[in-house]
C-alpha cells in the first residue's frame, strides 16, 4: 500500500528530485505539466528541452503516474529513444532510481522493461543447428587444427560459450562484442524466426521472454527502429498501448526512412540461394542465375538515383523476382530432403524468409513507385549497392502512429528556424492536433559561449579544405591550448586537417578512425590539452564536460551532399509541389545538424567556451539568419581577436599556460 497514494504529478517530481539531491528546475516542472497534460488531454506534443533540463524524469513521472492510476486503460507507456545506448541508460539507471524515490507514492510498485529487435537475442534453434558457413571458413590454412583457428571461428567459439551460460541471451551483454557476420550466425530476424510454437526451443526463447516481460510492464523501453518496424510492419512487435513517449524525436525521420528502406545486391541474392541449395536444387540453381546477371547489370549503373530503370536493370530485376517467386514455391509445396533432422523446419523458415525478401524487394524495385527512390550506390566493401527508400515518411507516420495513439515528442532540437512548424509538417502532423513547447535551457547560452563565424574565409568550395581553413583551425586551437573538438563536413576534410596540423602542433590531435569512436571520446575527455576531429557520430554523440571541451570547430554547414539521391529527390518534390526545396530540405537538414553540434559545447552550467563556424556563409548569406535562429543563443561575433581571447582566458582559467592577450578583455565569464 502506498504511503502517500494522493500525490500528485509535481509532488511526485519533486520527490524524485529530492531522491537525487536536487530540486526541480523551472524547465523540467514546466515539461512535467505539458507532458502530463498531453497525456490525460490525448493531443501530440512537441517538447524542445535543452540538455541539462532533466527531461528524462520531466516524461517518465508523468508516464509512470498516467499507467498506474486507478482508471488507467491504456496499456504500458512505450518510450522509444534514438539508440540501444540510451535505451540500458533509461533501464539501468534512471528508472530504478525513480521507482525507488516514487514507488512507495504510487498505488502499487510500477514495473519496466526493456524490448529490442528480435535479431539483438540468441536464437536457441538457430544456435543449435550450426553455423551456416561452410566449415572452411572457420579454419586458417587446409583446416587440419582441431579446433577454429579463422577469426570468424574464434569469435564463434566464444559465442558458444556465452550462449551456455547467459540468462537473457542479449546481444549487448556479449563484452567484448563479436562481428555482424559471427552474429548472424546465432541470430534471426523476426520474418525467419519458426514461431514459438513450432520451435523446440520455444518454452526457454530469449526474445519471446523479453516480449513477455514487457506484455507485463508499465513502461517498455525500445528504439526507434523497432517502434518503426512495429508501426509500419505488417505484424505487432510491441503490446497493444495508447502513449508513445519519443526521446531523441530529432533522429525520427531518419530511423523511420531507415526502417523502410531496402536494398538488393547480386551477394545477397546468392546468399538466398545456398540457403535453399539442400531443399529446391533446381529453383535455387536459376537464383544463383539471376544473380549473377544482376551483379553483371549493377556494376555499369552510375551512382544515384535510378529515374526511369535502365532496361538492362529492369531485365535483370524481373529475372530475380520469376525466379525467387520460383524457389518460393518449390519450398512451400516440397517436403524437406532433411525433414526428419532435427531444426529441418527452421532451416526452411529461414531460407524461405530470405528468398522472400528477396522477392519482395525486386517487386518494390520494379515497381518504381513514385512514393519510393531508387538508386544505386558503390561501395568500397560491397560494390555496388542497389536501395528503395521511402520519398516521404511523413504520411507512414501519420497512419500508424499519430492516428492511433497519443504520442510526446521531446529532444534539445525540435525548432528550426525558431519555429516547431517545420519539424511537425515533416513527421505529418497536423496543425490543429499538437502543441509545441520549448521550456529553455538551464545554461545561459549569452553568458557561457560564443558563436564565432569566420566571415574573413572564402566560402568553402569542392576541392577540400583549404590552407587558409586550416590556418584559422591552427589559430584557435593554439589559442584554445587544444579542448578542442572538430566536426567535419567529411571523413576526408577531418583525415587532411589533422595529418596538416599534428606536424605544426603542440597538443595531440585524435582523428576518428584510429581508434574506436568511444574509446576516442574517453581519451579526449581524460587529455584536456587534446583535440578530436570526425563527423556525423560525433555531432550528435559526444558529452564531455569540463574543460576538455572549450572550443567545438565546424568546417562548413552541413549542407546533404549534391549527390544524395534521397535527399535530392526530396528537395525536387518540394519544389514541384510549389514550395522552396533548399529550405525545406537542405537547410532544416544542416539546422538541425548545427544544433546538435554546437550542442556538444555546454554539458554543465559552469561550462564555457565557443563554437566556430569556418564558413562565411552563415553570415553572409540569406539564409544564415535561419541557420543561426536554430541554434543556441550564444554571444555572436565575427571578430576573429575577440574570440583568441576569450579562448587564451578560458585555457589560462582551467590551468593552461599564460598567453599573451589581443584585446583588452575577453566576452566570456571565465570564472
């Protein structure tokens, strides 16, 4: 029974707070009360929180308060963020500690769980019938060594003994972790998985465990791949619920695009032919065919979007999906060569969901919809890849999720522009069904950074970096004492700067690459004199507070490059529906992008610094006052003096060397 049953969502707040020594910020308690007004009111909700303002607690009281009342009947609260990363952080750490603080207030003690994709858990059947490659492949030299000796054959020796001894059968728990290609071995999709019915396996199944423990929950923990896969999929993955709680809402779009996108390689289609060599030899034989003719076809296409199908690739496309449709139904009519071998059903199943994939996405391909970009892509590992990829996700969203439940949106970047309205337009809400709310930042973004934009470069142009970029670079990391971290356009411009400046500079300079991206992260953290230069990964995915981050660098605005064929066909169907494609597109894109990283910069309230833009155009373009409107309110300039200044006091502050100064006094309270 609980002590204090009456409680209401603010007093539950507040002893949530006070269970991690705190009180709640103005922010947090305003989030509070429009999520649980959402909530009870059933209206969409878009909530711009900025990092620092607790919105974790700020959603999950009021979550946690609307599924444990009296007359709740809507079933568990989904809460769906960006990565499994952030989803063990919600699981592990911030609702036990809210279950312990609140628990005793609620009328009964609330439950949570964790759920993923059915491909992140061991699939005893799969386990136990064997690794699919031939045994080759697990051995070095002619094989004659007992044992594994390739390291796809060691990883699978490890996994084997993990597999004998784990409780939950996740993937993540597996330290240090094995291949895509070992994985793949142990593990199923949901399309290959026999069901667990038909499974002799099925009573000890890890991922139907998992699934049973969160039919059982207040709040299920998931991503936004596998909220996507349950929306847009043709069967249920998640218990039926009325709220959805999206974290990390920024990321949305492209999970969702993600989600429903397929792709076709003449690799993936030989795979789904020796999958059924043993069950349908003939039908398999001419898969293999089709194969091969489409690898032949694909390697003269172009890169980018494919708009009509060349009649080579159309030829090659309908000789997969005759002859998939083929091995289909040599499968479902034929009984098994191994039925009476133990797993003979699943290895069926599985060689049955592959050819149908296959199928299904020669079908979509040949389609060419309208509503669906097709391109081709060549790549270094796999050669040439072929992709469908929905033009819009705004409508998917629209029928399987707004339409059906009532669902809140949070993240540090919601508005573009200032505005909710483009994010909300590009997910597929309506105007009149959702609010918007930003409730600030705990950081007074004037008084702790910069945002410094070069107006004295050249706009950037195609051919790289250029020398007097990265002698702005060398300037503000000297100034800096290094604390510096570097966002680039592309792998190439961060490899260039840092091979130039590692020569010229006293600091170290870490190059994404070298290492992996969160082992960088921690040696960057633990060397405050250290730069980190990369890309996309770490606009979004680096928290380094203190003052070994003092100086976050970006090298142009991250504009999509002019050959994304997604996005280009993006922006033309705005400009065919009237509207202005570039700023529909290109710009909300690199807004976005900009927020997050000049997010990177304040992780704490005493952190200080600056964000430098190293191109012109933020400032000398139209639509610069945009881009800039999406960003934090730091103090501006284009004084390159003032800013070394501000740099060299900040450095001085957190223990670095003195350095002569430039202008009287710096812009930023350092103390």
């Amino acid at each position: 029974m609980a002590d204090q049953p009456d409680l209401d969502v603010e007093q539950l707040l507040a002893r949530a707070v006070d269970g991690v020594g705190g009180e709640p910020r103005s922010g947090q308690l305003e989030m509070t009360r429009a999520v649980t007004a959402a909530m009870s009111g059933g209206r969409h909700l878009l909530v711009q929180a900025g990092t620092g303002t607790g919105k974790s607690l700020a959603y999950l009281v009021p979550a946690l308060h609307h599924t444990i009342s009296d007359d709740a009947d809507s079933g568990p609260v989904v809460v769906a963020t960006a990565t499994i990363a952030l989803q063990r952080q919600l699981v592990d750490r911030d609702l036990p500690r809210l279950v312990e603080s609140i628990g005793s207030a609620l009328p009964r003690t609330p439950t949570f769980a964790i759920l993923k994709g059915r491909r992140n858990y061991l699939c005893l059947q799969r386990f136990h019938a064997g690794p699919e490659d031939e045994q080759g492949e697990l051995f070095d030299g002619e094989g004659k060594s007992p044992s594994p000796t390739s390291s796809l054959g060691l990883e699978m020796v490890r996994l084997g003994d993990w597999a004998n001894h784990t409780e939950t059968g996740d993937r993540d728990e597996l330290v240090p972790g094995v291949s895509e290609r070992a994985w793949g071995q142990v593990a199923v999709s949901a399309r290959e998985c026999v069901g667990a019915t038909n499974c002799r396996f099925g009573a000890d199944c890890f991922a139907e465990r998992a699934r049973a423990r969160a039919m059982r929950s207040d709040v299920i923990v998931t991503n936004h791949a596998l909220l996507a896969i349950d929306a847009i999929g043709e069967g249920n993955v998640l218990p039926e619920h009325e709220i959805v709680v999206i974290d990390e809402a920024h990321e949305l779009i492209d999970r969702v695009t993600g989600a429903a996108t397929e792709e076709l390689t003449g690799a993936i289609v030989e795979r789904a032919a020796a999958r059924c060599r043993r069950m349908a030899a003939d039908e398999s034989a001419r898969l293999d065919e089709a194969a091969a003719a489409l690898s032949d076809v694909a390697t003269q296409l172009p890169s980018g979007q494919l708009l009509p199908l060349p009649p080579a690739l159309v030829e090659s496309l309908e000789l997969v999906r005759d002859a998939a449709r083929a091995v289909l139904g040599a499968l479902s009519s034929s009984d098994s060569k191994n039925a009476g071998e133990p797993d003979a059903d699943g290895r069926r199943k599985q060689a049955y969901a592959g050819v149908e994939a296959v199928f299904d996405t020669a079908t979509r391909m040949l389609a060419a919809s309208d509503d669906d970009v097709l391109w081709a892509a060549h790549e270094d590992r796999r050669g040439v890849v072929l992709r469908a990829a929905p033009l819009k996700v705004a409508g998917l969203l629209r029928a399987a999720l707004f339409s059906e439940r009532t669902t809140v949106l949070t993240s540090a970047t919601l508005t573009l522009g200032g505005r909710f309205e483009p994010v909300a337009a590009n997910l597929g809400l309506g105007g009149s069904e959702w609010d918007g709310v930003d409730v600030g930042s705990p950081f007074e973004h004037a008084k702790q950074g910069i945002l410094y934009v070069a107006r004295h470069l050249p706009p950037p142009g195609r051919d790289g970096i250029t020398d007097q970029t990265l002698e702005e670079i060398a300037g503000l990391i000297e100034a800096a004492g290094g604390r510096t971290l570097g966002l680039f356009s592309s792998m190439r411009a961060a490899n260039t700067a840092a091979q130039v400046l590692r020569p010229k500079m006293d600091v170290e300079i870490l190059c994404q690459g070298d290492d992996s991206t969160g082992e960088l992260v921690r040696k960057f953290a633990a060397a405050p004199s250290s730069c980190l230069f990369g890309t996309l990964s770490l606009w979004q995915g680096v928290d380094v507070p203190g003052a070994s981050c003092q100086l976050v660098i970006v090298d142009r605005i991250p504009f999509p490059r002019p050959d994304d064929p997604l996005m280009s066909a993006r922006q033309r169907a705005v400009a065919e529906a009237g509207g202005n494609g570039f700023m529909a597109v290109a710009a909300s894109h690199a807004a976005l992008l900009l927020a997050q990283g000049a997010g990177r910069l304040l992780r704490s309230r005493s952190d200080r610094g600056v964000v430098a833009v190293l191109d012109s155009r933020l400032e000398t373009a139209r639509y610069g006052s945009y881009l800039r409107a999406s960003m934090p309110g730091f103090w501006y300039t284009t004084d390159p003096a003032v800013v070394r200044k501000s740099l060299r006091a900040l450095d001085v502050a957190a223990g670095g060397k003195p350095k002569p100064p430039e202008v009287e006094q710096p812009m930023l309270d350092v103390g």
